[in-house]
C-alpha cells in the first residue's frame, strides 16, 4: 500500500467515529477528500502546516493525529475538504463583517427571487 492509500485508510477509519459524512454538508462523497478540524488547539498539538507538504508529510500529520482524534473526539470535525476551507475563511472574519456578509447575502436573494417573478 502506497503512502495516499495509507492516508486514506486512516482517514476512513477515523470518519466511522464521525458517521463518515461531512459535519456540514452531510455529503458521504467528494472528489477532493475529506480532513478533521480541530474545534481547538493545545499547546504542542499536532497541526497540519508543521509537517512537509508532501504525500509523507501527510501521512506522518494523520499518524501523528490518529491517537488524538480517538482520545478525544470532540476536539474534531469531519468535514470534506470544499466545507473545510470555506469555514477556515469565514472563521477568520470578525462578527461585524460576517453580519453584514449575511445581510447582503439575504438581500441579494430576495432581490434575485424578485426578478425571477417579473
């Protein structure tokens, strides 16, 4: 088993603690994968960017990750990796911008449901 297959492998076996859907989207399927958010970090934790950005970075990162995530799964999420990186931008955005984000969300689509109708 190559290196990918060994990260999928743990990967699936870690999603059944997770009901092997995205905690978001509720998908089960997704071309570009699925990862584990950490809802938050301890000191010395393990953490994704301080592993190389290779096939056995990643595979060290989930080996490495693996006793964390069954000790403690409430520190995780499995998310499919489009859900994943939509939450980490809007994560970093402050309340003020995301109220208006959702405002202007809600009047552009109640604008675009008027034009439908015409």
């Amino acid at each position: 088993m190559n290196k990918a297959q060994q990260v999928k492998d743990i990967k699936t076996k870690l999603a059944k603690k997770f009901g092997s859907k995205c905690y978001l989207c509720k998908t089960a399927k997704t071309k570009r994968g699925f990862t584990f958010h950490h809802i938050w970090y301890m000191q010395n934790d393990v953490i994704h960017s301080h592993y190389p950005k290779n096939t056995s970075g990643t595979l060290e990162y989930y080996t490495d990750l693996t006793p964390l995530i069954r000790a403690n799964p409430k520190r995780f999420r499995f998310l499919c990796n489009p859900c994943h990186q939509s939450f980490e931008r809007l994560y970093r955005f402050g309340d003020k911008k995301i109220n208006a984000l959702m405002k202007e969300r809600k009047r552009t689509i109640k604008l675009r449901n008027q034009m439908k109708s015409k």
